[in-house]
C-alpha cells in the first residue's frame, strides 16, 4: 500500500520481456508487456510507455490498448543498430504507429562507447553520433526532430554525450517536447551533474529522474534519495519527470510497485506531495498530450 496517492500517474521508461540488449544473450526481465500495463492498471496509473532497446513498441501499445484496460498504453522507438540507428525511415514509420517517444541512441551510442557499457554489451565500433566533429547535429538528427515536431512527439535524449544532450536541447527544447533521460545513471550515459540538469531544464528540457538508480544495479551502489531530492530543488519539479526504468531485469522491482516505493522514498525524506504529483503524473500527462 503506497503513502501517496498515485492516480494519474505515468512510467515514461518502463521496460519489458522478451528484450535482447547483449549480443545473442536473453536478459532475464521482471514483467512482460501485459504485467506491466495490468499493474500499472490496478495500481492507478494514467499510462505507461513501452521502452524496447530492440524494436518499435507503437504496434504493441496498440494491442495493450485493446485488451488492458484502465491505463493508456504507448509505444516508441529506440536508435540503436537494431532499427539502422538514426533512420527517419524507422522513425516516419513508428511515429505514423503511434509512437510517443523516439530515444536517439541508447547502448549503441559514442557515449556509451566511452562508458565501456556498448562494448561490454557487445555493440560493435566506437558507437553512433548524433553530432559532427564540430560538435553540431548532423542533418539526418534534425530531419528526424522535424519528424517529431509534425507528429507531436517526444525526443528523449537516450545516453548520448553532454554535448549531445545540449545541442538537442537548444535546437528543439523550445519548439518540441524533450526528455533528458535518466540523468543521474551511474552506468549510462554522460553522468550530468546537478548543474547541468539545472541548465538543460533551463533550455527547456524536462529531466527524468528514474527510481533505478536508487537501488543497486549491475555493480553499482544505490543513489540515496536524498540526492535525487537536491537535484529536484536545483532543477525545479517544473521540468521533473520521474519515473522507473524498470521492467529488464528480475533483479530489480517490477515497473509498478518500483515507482510507488520510489514516490513513497522521495515523500519520507520531505518532498512535498504536490511537487510528487506534479513529476509523477502532471507533467509526464502534458508531455505525452493527456492534458493541456
């Protein structure tokens, strides 16, 4: 039983089974697609987005929609290699599915090259860019922006470099809807410092915060919450979406009950239910075009 109250609110990361992110290795996820949007159900969810590193999720949502009722299901896309990378082919197609949220690449990425985290996955080369060697967006990224801007979608910025991060933001923050994903993850991505969360919400992106992080995974220690509470005063719940990124691994807590516990950890160390419901359910719901 939750001490906040979680109706309205929506997971914008939630993983499922079956997913292959090792080279021709299974992970071992906590819930398929229909536990997860069943349990978002029951526990009062508005919605839930479907995160494959693998393949488009729009047509899957769909089906979900069809036959779990009481939560809104979304699909998107993620640019890694399995989909051609940064492909506006690909991406036409999903948005065109319905997909929410397009990620731009993930563990394919240049930054999760420098992480060690594609290699030891076995994602091959020194990982996909979405900036030239000027450290501008390459055309092919902003033809896949304007694609996400004609269907009213999400451009989240997967684990791409700082630099990435902040060229996407300035180029479409103010135009479009972002997400700086998982900005805390220890292992992926650039690692954003509290600052640089403050100045990329500044530009416009909304930052997630995800409930992995406060708990151990794949070798490292758990954030206290309280960090995630001094990142949320820096950023501005404003521009704070908090979700789970749960859903890969049974060694972790299933999508649903991870974001209750996470919610319930932020309320107990004093963050106010107001600024909770407002990262947990308002702001996901504007982004994702429930509400206005």
């Amino acid at each position: 039983m939750s001490k906040i109250k979680l109706e309205g609110a929506a997971d914008l990361h939630c993983h499922y089974g079956p997913d292959f992110i090792m080279s021709g290795q299974k992970m071992t996820p906590s819930v398929t697609a229909i536990q997860a949007a069943k349990e978002a159900a029951e526990s009062g969810f508005a919605a839930i987005v479907l995160k494959s590193h693998d393949f488009p999720t729009a047509a899957l949502a769909f089906v979900l929609n069809e036959v779990v009722p009481g939560v809104r299901t979304f699909g998107g896309i993620t640019l890694d290699h399995q989909v051609g990378g940064l492909n506006p082919w690909a991406v036409a197609h999903a948005l065109r599915l319905g997909a929410k949220i397009v990620w731009l690449p993930t563990v394919a990425s240049h930054q999760d090259y420098l992480n060690g985290l594609g290699p030891r996955l076995g994602y091959p080369g020194t990982g996909i860019r979405t900036t030239d060697d000027n450290g501008k967006l390459l055309p092919v990224v902003m033809e896949i922006l304007d694609l996400v801007a004609q269907h009213d979608a999400i451009i989240a910025t997967g684990h791409i470099t700082a630099n990435e991060n902040y060229q996407v933001a300035r180029e479409f923050a103010r135009r479009g809807r972002v997400i700086v994903t998982h900005a805390g993850e220890p292992a992926a991505g650039p690692h954003l410092t509290k600052a640089q969360c403050a100045e990329l919400a500044s530009l416009g992106a909304f930052i997630e915060l995800t409930a992995q992080e406060c708990v151990p995974h794949l070798g490292y220690p758990p954030c206290p919450v309280k960090e995630v509470a001094e990142r949320i005063d820096a950023i501005g719940p404003e521009q704070v979406v908090l979700s789970t990124d749960y859903g890969y691994s049974d060694a972790l807590p299933h999508p649903a009950q991870g974001m209750r516990d996470y919610i319930d950890g932020l309320w107990e160390i004093g963050v106010a239910e107001a600024k909770l419901k407002m990262m947990a359910a308002d702001n996901a719901a504007r982004l994702l075009g429930l509400k206005g």
